[in-house]
C-alpha cells in the first residue's frame, strides 16, 4: 500500500527533475558543455598522477626515487619527524581543471560531482588497499557546513566507499579548527590537531577500526591527513591509507 502511493512522488520528482534540464541544463564544471558535470573529454584531460611515478609514502607525483615532500627536512617545517598515516594515494594534480570541479562541487552545491570524483579516487587506489579497511573522513566545520548546506567530505566519502564495497564509519567529531586557506603550512597541522578529535566512544577506552582509508577532495599540507591520522593511531588504529582526488604540488 505504501509502495503504491510512493509513485505518484516518484512521478512528481521526476517531472520536476525533467523541468529543472530543461530550464538549467546540466554542464560540466571545466568546460561549461551541457550534457554531464563532468564531460568524458574533460575527464580524459585532467593531470593524471602517474602511480609509478609518485611517491609511495605521501602520493606526491614525483617522489618515486627522492620525495621533495615528505623527506625529513620538509616533515620538519610542519614540525613532524614522520608521517603518520602508512600511505597515501592522489587521483590528479590540483591545477585551473580540478580547482573548477573541487569549487563547483564544495561551494557552488553541484553535489552530483562527488560521484564523479569518487569514481576517479576508486580508481586509482592500488590493489589490496581497500581490504579489510572502512572508509572515514573528517567533517566539515560547522561554519563550512551552513555556508554550503552539506558535508562535501562525508558525502564524497561515502560515494568512494559505495564503489569501493567498504563500509563507511564517521569516526571523528566536527572539528572547529580555523579556516585553513590563509594559514602556514605549520600553523594548518597545529590547527587542525587542536580541533580535530575522535567521537566520544573512543575516547571512552572504545577502540576504531584496524584498518581506515581516510578520504578527502585536496591534499594541500597535508595537515588534515596527519592530524587524522595520528588521533587514530593513537587509540589504536593499526594501518591508517589516506586516499585524495587533487595533490597541491
């Protein structure tokens, strides 16, 4: 009975959805093409990180052989010795292309892109990296949350770990860290680290899962990963992969 009176709003949603084409086309967020947010050309186009290429460590691109990024003289302008997070991995290079999808997505609400940014982050994640992990993230700021009206992290999050076949767990509170895009690269880890923290079953003795790949849309410092990171770790994470669609290089 309840299904049966479930179509009429199936019907109604889906007039509304063929009025909105019509009258606001869809069109890619690089290039302004009507027909996908994302267009195939465009996502042939975008600056693929080559894996073998790349560190292994921190996912910059082209840290295979000597790391510019995550070497002890770099570690130590963020005030670390190491890295905390066992690996990481980034779809593209964050340039004019993937800023557009990363701002139409996060700030112009095209929520549509985080399924189009999830699939290309799924698809460079190397073999036997999503075993036996769950997918986490680190929310919004309240600030950001009402300024866009969704979490882009959570929501892109979730997305990955749908193509992935993983299961998602929020695993840390709503962080009120400061705005970090006017901040150094030291003062956006110290930041982060004083607002970041695990839920509150955690930090009651509870333990997080074994193994989390932590996801977000842009790899700038670095300071998100590694505050994350290291909140899991110390309450008993043993492997922590982070995994992100654009590296700031």
């Amino acid at each position: 009975m309840q299904r049966s009176a479930d179509i009429p709003k199936a019907y109604a949603r889906a007039l509304a959805e063929a009025l909105a084409e019509n009258l606001w086309p869809t069109r890619c967020a690089i290039c302004d093409r009507p027909g996908a947010v994302l267009c195939a050309r465009c996502c042939r186009n975008l600056p693929y990180i080559d894996y073998w290429s790349a560190c292994q460590r921190c996912g910059a691109p082209f840290g295979r052989v000597q790391c510019s990024e995550c070497n002890p003289v770099s570690l130590q302008r963020l005030g670390e010795k190491e890295l905390s997070f066992s690996r990481c991995t980034c779809a593209t290079v964050f340039d004019d292309r993937t800023a557009a999808l990363i701002t139409t997505y996060k700030d112009r609400g095209e929520r549509r892109l985080a399924g189009a940014i999830a699939a290309l982050l799924v698809e460079t994640l190397p073999p036997g990296w999503t075993q036996g992990h769950c997918v986490s993230f680190v929310p919004a700021t309240l600030g950001a949350l009402r300024r866009r009206g969704f979490d882009h992290a959570e929501l892109l999050a979730r997305n990955v770990a749908e193509r992935a076949g993983l299961p998602v767990e929020p695993l840390f509170e709503r962080p009120r860290s400061r705005d970090q895009r006017k901040l150094s690269r030291h003062q956006r880890l110290e930041n982060m680290s004083a607002g970041l923290r695990l839920r509150e079953g955690f930090l009651e003795g509870g333990a997080p899962p074994a193994r989390v790949l932590v996801v977000d849309d842009v790899y700038t410092t670095g300071s998100t990963l590694i505050a994350a990171s290291k909140a899991l770790v110390g309450a008993g994470s043993t492997t922590v992969s982070c995994a992100t669609f654009a590296r700031v290089w």
